[in-house]
C-alpha cells in the first residue's frame, strides 16, 4: 500500500524469509561462521538455536547462497514427520529416486548411503538442514543420529544442521538423547540484535528495498523501536512495517518517536495506550474467598494485640498473664562445626569462578571494546601441557574415584548414582610446587604436583577474548599481530627471530607449537591455534 508513497520498489519489512534482506549483526555473522566452519569441516552435527523470530530460518537461506555448487543440499521444512517420511523428504530434496518396489527404511538409507559415497568421492559434500527442529519427536531425532553413521574411516558423509527454537536444548540434553547430544560438534545460540544494530537493520532493510533516503526515522523513533521489540527481528519488521502505514496515513516522510508508538498501539490493540483491562464481577467474585480470608487473619492479628482492651471491654474484668518462671540450668547447644571448602567445584561454579578470575586481572576493562568478545574456549589437553598455562583455567576431572585432599589425608567421597555431575578444578596460577586453585568459598588454596597428578583430567577449559574478524595468519602476512606472535613463540622457547613477518621459520615454530597441542599442524595460526598461544603469553 505505502511502497509506491515512499518510492520503495518492495516492502521492506514482510515477514518472509528472504535472504537479500539478511543482516549481520554480531550474532548473526558469528552464526553463520559457525555453520560454515562446521560443514566445510565435516564436523557432522551442527545445532544453531535462538528465541522465536530472530532470523534462523533467513539465516539457513543465506547460507544456501554461501554453499559453492559442489555441496549438495536438501532442506526440509515440515518438522511434523515420522521417521520414515523424514528419510523420504531427505531423498527427495537429494534428487534420489527411489524403486516403489523399495520404499522401505533400508531402501531409502541404502539409495542415499550411495548417493552420498558418490558425492563424496568427486570431492563433494552433502548438507541437511532442518528447520523448526524442536518439532521433531524422539524416534525422528534417533534416526537422524543414525543418518550420521553413513561416514567412511576419517570424513562424514553428511552434515546436519538443526535449526530450532530454544526448547531443542533442552530436547537434546535429555538422558534418551545422550548418544545424539554428543555428536554435536557445533554449537551457537543466536541471540536479538543489540540496540546499536537496530539502527542498521532498519537501514538495511529499507535500502534493499530499493530505498533512496527520502524516508527518515528519528533517534527517538529507533529508542522506541527497541525498547518493544528487544532486539527481535520479527518484531522489528511488525512495527516498522505499521509506522509506515502510520505516517502513509499521515502524510508524512519522518517516522517519530510519536508515529512509532502509534504502532505499537495499533499492533496491541489499543493497549499500548493506557487504556487497561478492567475487573469483572465474575473475577470479583473469584477473589472474594481470597478477601475473606485476608479479613479473618488481620482480625485475629488486631485482637491478639489489643486482648487484654479487648477482654475488659467483652467481660468487664482483665485478665492477668502469669509469667513464665525461668529455667535454673541452661543447655549448652552444640555449634556444629564449619565444613572444610572443597577444591572441587560443580559446572555452575566453575565456570562463575573462571569469569570472575579474568575480570579480576583486568580482562573485562582491558577487553572492553566492541570489537572484541569473551567466549569460553575447551580443548584436549595433557598435563605437562597445561603447565604452561599463564592465564587461570580449569579441568574437568576424569574420573570420580575417591582422592587424597591437597591438605590432608582425608579423601573426597565417592559419588553415588548412575549419572554423577562432573566435577572441576579452577585453577588460579601454576606455580613450580603445583597450583593455587580456587575453593568452593572463592578463596585460593596451593595443591602440589602429585595432587595434580591424582586428579588429572585431558579437558580443560578459559575465557579467551577473541575479536569480530578472527582474522587467520598466514605465511607472508606481516604487522602487530605476527610480531607479538612471534614474540610469545620466542617467551616459551622456540627459536624464531621476531621480525613482524611471517616467514618460513615462523611457519616451522607454529607446525611444532601446533603439534604439540595436538592441533593440525598447517602452520596457520586461526582461532584455536591463537587461543593457545593466549594461554601461554605473560
């Protein structure tokens, strides 16, 4: 109705899922990098999530268009499925033919096994997306997991990719769904834009839409805007798309803060004005026991205060209280005695414990541009391994058998239970007797090197500030970045020459330094490669 007003070839803010009109926010870019990390790799199973209409499923179309032509594609739209009607839309969105004769389960997973092996063997790849996948009953999901045994010895086959709403976490870590929960390699929750990138979504929008300028919106107009959606795309489009209509209606070219709120009025029916429901009698009337009882407490509560007023008045005489004679002898109650803090910690406090350790060494101020997140990095790593450790860090305990306290010779108590939760070592710094970790009560206690020895575990977890880009380094590149690089590589004792190039000795210290972290030694230093060499700098 408004697009020719407004000169605009289209409308800007339908609620389809046109990936033209995607825009990458913060989120959104890193969700995006994430799935394309995670099919270019082959990593199996990748689970994006995020609250009604923040973008999941433009997010999946877009990524169709980020896919070169030899990955093979099949999207399925209806979660509502069985887990045999599921194999039948996968094979169809392939292009696989199936024999009549032979629609059966093993049928359709024999056609696609060979459909997916021939792909694979011309140096292809095979991706399926599942949207609204929180939709899916258990027995679909169980088939999924098992779509993702077609493998050989060292690559997968198939990528999958499930998109749903913020339930299907809570799907996937239910006891039933173990097996398929711990295929998952990849992972991002996508969260509402920020208020910042309200401002460029609407811009973004409005200029694919073939937008020349001539349509304003005030900073007060974008406050409103934010301040009802909440950075929630689907809720940004309704009531951009009803301010225009407004201000169509009104003649105008400006949208105001005052047009906005307009909106929001006509999207609310009315509400948004100040105009509030009223009580009917029939409510009243639901409330009434409540009332009565209400009443009948503050009565006895007055009387209780007032009884001996209260008596005179009723019997005409007061009533006299005797006193209540005082024990001789006076129990002496036993105080119990504090429980010692453990040095082992849940996920919960860990994981608090960990944040709170590199914010306290200026992380948090020192980090604090736009530019650059926190995020906590895992990985397999040994002890000798983590010694190197600059930075505080904790590990997930292997095993959960009884061990010698770090003070004492008491021992920590077995759990008990066919699921115990795991348990974690926070630690502060390494020193050259062992560590200083972090107790359940926050405070720091030494431990020794047998102590750690005893409670090894091959996983360990920091916060690693990363930047928007993640830039990758390679051979050749030169600046700040190789020259602090080379600078760390020089502290722990590699015999590179720090000259701010990234030459052919360089690229041997990181195929070395990658080998042995147990990284794949390419010489190429990216996200995991970096976060380990934070780890290890001063």
């Amino acid at each position: 109705m408004y697009t020719s007003y407004f000169n605009l070839k289209e409308n800007p803010f339908n609620l389809t899922p046109d990936p033209r009109y995607l825009y990458l926010s913060t989120y959104h870019r890193e969700a995006l990098d994430h799935l394309l990390y995670g099919i270019k790799d082959r990593k199996g199973f990748i689970v994006i999530t995020g609250g009604i209409g923040t973008g999941k499923t433009t997010l999946s179309r877009a990524l169709l268009g980020q896919l070169d032509e030899s990955v093979k594609t099949a999207l399925i739209f209806n979660s509502f499925v069985s887990d045999t009607e599921l194999l039948q839309m996968v094979n169809q969105e392939f292009g696989i033919k199936v024999d009549p004769k032979n629609k059966t389960k093993k049928g359709y997973i024999d056609k696609l096994n060979r459909f997916l092996l021939e792909t694979f063997a011309t140096g292809g790849n095979a991706v399926l997306l599942i949207d609204e996948a929180q939709n899916l009953a258990p027995p679909v999901l169980e088939q999924i997991r098992m779509l993702s045994n077609l493998e050989t010895e060292k690559e997968k086959l198939i990528q999958i990719v499930l998109l749903g709403q913020s339930e299907l976490k809570e799907m996937l870590a239910h006891p039933s769904l173990k097996q398929l929960d711990e295929r998952i390699m990849v992972r991002y929750e996508l969260k509402p834009l920020d208020q910042k990138d309200v401002l460029g979504y609407v811009e973004h929008r409005l200029v694919v839409a073939g937008g020349r300028g001539n349509l304003n919106f005030t900073g007060s107009a974008f406050t409103e805007i934010y301040r009802y959606s909440q950075g929630n795309p689907r809720r940004i489009n309704a009531v951009c798309d009803r301010s225009l209509l407004v201000a169509y209606a009104k003649d105008e070219f400006t949208i105001s803060r005052g047009t906005v709120r307009k909106a929001i009025e006509d999207i609310r029916g009315g509400l948004a004005s100040g105009v509030r429901p009223y009580y009917r009698p029939r409510r009243i009337g639901r409330l009434l026991p409540a009332l009565v009882a209400l009443l009948v407490v503050l009565l006895g509560l007055y009387w209780w205060t007032h009884r001996q007023d209260m008596a005179k008045i009723l019997f005409g005489e007061q009533v006299v209280y005797l006193p209540v004679p005082e024990r001789s002898e006076k129990t002496a109650v036993p105080i119990p005695k504090p429980e010692k803090a453990s040095v082992f910690l849940d996920e919960q406090a860990s994981l608090a414990g960990l944040f709170r350790l590199f914010e306290a060494q200026g992380g948090k101020d020192h980090y604090a541009d736009d530019t650059v997140h926190m995020g906590l990095f895992p990985l397999a790593v040994e002890l000798e391994k983590y010694r190197m450790f600059k930075k505080p860090f904790r590990i997930l305990i292997d095993d959960r058998e009884p061990v010698e306290s770090p003070n004492s010779a008491t021992a920590e108590p077995k759990s008990t239970g066919s699921a115990p939760s795991p348990r974690y070592l926070l630690v502060h710094k390494i020193t050259a007797q062992g560590a200083v970790v972090v107790d359940t009560e926050g405070s720091l206690e030494p431990v020794s090197s047998a102590f750690l020895e005893i409670n090894r575990g091959h996983k360990v977890s920091w916060v690693y500030p990363y930047e928007n880009n993640r830039r990758t380094l390679r051979k050749g590149m030169g600046g700040s970045s190789v020259l602090n690089m080379q600078w760390t590589l020089k502290e722990i004792g590699y015999s590179v020459e720090p000259t701010g190039i990234f030459d052919d000795q360089t690229v041997q210290n990181i195929k070395q330094f990658q080998t042995s972290f147990g990284l794949k030694s390419d010489g190429i230093v990216g996200h995991r490669t970096k976060a380990l060499l934070y780890m290890v700098s001063e």
